[in-house]
C-alpha cells in the first residue's frame, strides 16, 4: 500500500517504522524537518518538510495514488483539515485522524471523519487498570464459556512447590510462568519462587486448587481471591471515600479526573502550570493545586497521605517516573501508574516494576489495526506490558496440527480456545481445527513474527 503519514511525532515516527517493516511505501509530512531524526535506520520511506494540509505538499507526497492517509500532528485542527483535504479533494479511499480532545469528537464524527482518540484510549486503559490489586490481576473475565485470563504474584506460602500444582483438570492451567522478567521452562515442571509472576487460565472450580497452593484460609490474598472480581470492575463500592490523585492536567489527565469526579470519587489535580485547569469541564467537581507533581509538599498539600490512587500522566517521561516513584515508596500509596510517551524507556518502567501505560504504543496499535485490518488483533497487554494478550483466527495451514509444534516454531503461550461456543484450556497435545479462534501471549517479537506468518498464507 501507499500510505501517506501527516505528522512525525512520537505517534507518527513508531506508525511510519511499523508499516516500513511490514513493506508498504511510506511518505511521512512534517513542517519541522528534525522530527524526521525520530525515525529508526528501519525506516526507508520518503520524509517532505511542509504543512499537512498544503495541496502542493500532498501531491508531491503521492496522494492521487494513495490508498491510506493518517493524520497524527499534535494539532486537532491540522489533523481535521488534512483528512478532510485527503478525503474530499483526492477521494483517498481509506483516511484516519488522530484526536486529542474529546470535546471535538462531535465535529469530527459531523464532518465524516474516521479519528482514533488517544486521550479516550489512555483513560479507558488507566481506569480499567488502575484499582487491580498489584497480586492478582484478572485480564479477561468470559463470563459466556466460563473462562477467566488471571496473572497472579506468587507468595512465599506457594515456594518449593512444583508449577504443575496450579493445573487442575480442565479448570485451571499455568499459561507462562516469569521470575525477575525471565520465563521460566514448565518442561521439567520447576519449582515455584516467591514472587514469581504466573499467568492462568481459570474456571470458577479451578480457585479453590489455586488457593490452595497460595495461601491459608486466613490470608487476606485469599480474600482478594475469593471475590472473583471481573476485570472491568473499579471498585464502585464506597468510591465517594476513595481519594484519587492525578499528576498533571494534560487532556489525559483533565479527561480522567472529569470522569473519576463524575463517578464520586474524591479527585485532586495538580499542575505546576494553572492555565490547564481551564481544560476541566464545569462539572468537575474535584480540586486544584498548583505545584510540581513530585514534590512531597505539594502531594502533602493534595493530601497523598490519605490516597488510594495516584496516577502521573503530565508530558514528560521523566516527572511521571520521578512523581510515580516517590508516591511509591515515599507515601506508600497503594495504586500507582504513570504514563509514558517514549517506547524506548519501556524496559526502564519494566525494572522499576511500575505500572504504566504507553499512550504511543496503545495509539500505534489502534491505527494499525483500522490501517491493515491485521489478523491478529491485542485484546490487553500483561505483565507489565512485556507481554500482549492476541486473538486470531486459526489458519487452515494449522488443521489438525497439534499446538506443540505452533509453541516451537512461532513461540507463542496458547491460552485458551473458543470452538463452536466453548472455551478450552489447551495443553500441548490439543489439535486445532479449522476455524478455532485463538487467544495467546505473544512477545513483540514473535507478535511480528505470527503476522507475518499468517501473512503469507
């Protein structure tokens, strides 16, 4: 495909490398041409310095000939005009917008324009993310088969005990098992380590075999256990006594304390910049400080001491780590997240063990998938967003293939199968059919290497 990207920012420099890899002829417009040092020595499409919505930029650009334009600039109106450009003037047939502002959907969606809004994508996530508890985290919750996708640290009570004491029948099974970010080889059935990260696949007759092996009937990781809590819930119990904290008022974090004020949370928004505070609705019912996000008198001020939840999300990697890092371990403060906009300090974020969200990495994905229409589509991401929870559908190639071989080649962590309206939980020996749909851990790297795979079929 020919495909035109408006923009090469963050957002544009990782979208323009991902659709060069996969071999498609890439032009990508900037007005400033050292965004172009962005791009990665993958990169071997075309780079024009002008302005996104210049009729003489597009041409020279090779819209009459494309088949995709994105707009992706840090600017609504920019990504507006160029799409409406791309779509109206050159009938490009497939044509998609980057939103920052929520407030604009309207317009958007009025002028018939496909968007992707990011700040809608990173507070969705941070909500849905922000109240699991640390030990036990449910991905998928699939109450119409009965199948829940579970990631679980491992205490000390479950230490010396052999990884296969997690499988039960048909109710529970040990999808990967990680230690200090390494996954460990259930080959020869290892022994379990305190603090091992396991991820499973569970039936509701499978917790009482977990629990067992986790812990006694008075630990309160049994109790948080025990309530099977569906990975869409936020705690709605009591959550007008619930204090949240929010570092910096970007559109992010203007947009979640808005919704978390609205759902009777107790909300404080802090800004070293005042100004911001006007991106908050009139009906944000929550407070305002001015100060820098990770300096303990102003979180002393925002009352950290009393927090449940303290989530950064300014636009600088650095002070979201920094202010992440001391309501961590300074305030003890229970649920922690920060936001991150540099792919590339992932591992950092990864070591440090602190939960975050990649607003690059969750947007890339979005518009690849409206882009390519991939056949392999992340449904969430897990351990720490080392790994990502994939669906697709099982390949003719594979009929009547056992799954052994698929693990070996591809290097893929089945986790379960959904078969004529059942789910299953498949060992090594379980033969696929055609039309199985799949879900599975994959690894960046052999996530490239599965579609690339089914690519060729």
């Amino acid at each position: 495909m020919h495909v035109i990207i408006a923009g090469c920012g963050r957002v544009g420099s990782n979208l323009a490398e991902s659709l060069s890899y996969e071999g498609h002829d890439v032009v990508i417009i900037d007005r400033d041409a050292r965004s172009f040092n962005r791009l990665g020595r993958t990169f071997n499409g075309v780079t024009i310095e002008g302005v996104a919505f210049d009729e003489d930029v597009l041409r020279e650009a090779g819209i009459e000939n494309a088949d995709v334009f994105a707009a992706v600039t840090n600017y609504d109106s920019t990504n507006l005009m160029a799409s409406e450009i791309a779509k109206s003037v050159f009938e490009v047939p497939k044509v998609i917008s980057r939103l920052y502002n929520p407030d604009k959907e309207l317009t958007f969606y009025k002028m018939g324009i496909e968007y992707i809004c990011g700040t809608t994508l990173m507070t969705n996530r941070i909500r849905e993310k922000l109240f699991q508890e640390e030990d036990l985290i449910i991905h998928e919750d699939l109450p119409s088969v009965g199948l829940q996708v579970i990631e679980v640290t491992l205490p000390a009570q479950a230490k010396g005990k052999k990884a296969s004491s997690l499988n039960y029948g048909i109710s529970s099974r040990l999808i990967l098992l990680q230690r200090n970010g390494t996954v460990i080889d259930l080959k020869d059935d290892p022994k379990i380590q305190e603090n091992d990260k396991a991820i499973m696949i569970m039936r509701k007759d499978g917790w009482p075999v977990l629990l067992e092996c986790l812990s006694d009937s008075h630990s309160a990781k049994c109790e948080i256990l025990k309530r099977e809590i569906p990975a869409s819930e936020t705690e709605p119990a009591q959550n007008g006594q619930t204090k949240i904290i929010i570092g910096g008022c970007s559109q992010v974090g203007a947009h979640l304390g808005y919704l978390m004020s609205l759902d009777g949370y107790d909300v404080t928004i802090i800004d070293e910049n005042p100004g911001l505070f006007r991106r908050l609705p009139p009906r944000y019912e929550g407070r305002c400080i001015e100060g820098v996000v990770f300096e303990e008198d102003v979180l002393v001020e925002a009352g950290i001491e009393e927090a449940s939840c303290f989530v950064a999300v300014t636009k600088f990697d650095n002070k979201n780590l920094m202010a992440a890092e001391v309501a961590r371990h300074v305030f003890k403060v229970p649920h922690v997240m920060a936001r991150l906009f540099n792919p590339d300090k992932e591992q950092t974020y990864q070591a440090l063990n602190l939960n975050y969200v990649c607003g690059t990495r969750l947007l890339k994905q979005a518009l690849l998938e409206y882009i390519l229409e991939p056949k392999v589509s992340v449904r969430t991401s897990c351990l720490n967003n080392q790994f990502d929870l994939v669906e697709f559908e099982c390949p003719p190639s594979w009929d009547h293939v056992e799954i052994s071989s698929i693990k070996k080649k591809i290097g893929l962590f089945f986790a379960y199968i959904l078969r004529r309206g059942s789910g299953y939980m498949p060992e090594d020996g379980f033969v696929l059919r055609k039309g199985d749909h799949i879900t599975a851990l994959v690894t960046q790297k052999s996530m490239n290497r599965l579609e690339k795979y089914l690519e060729r079929i």
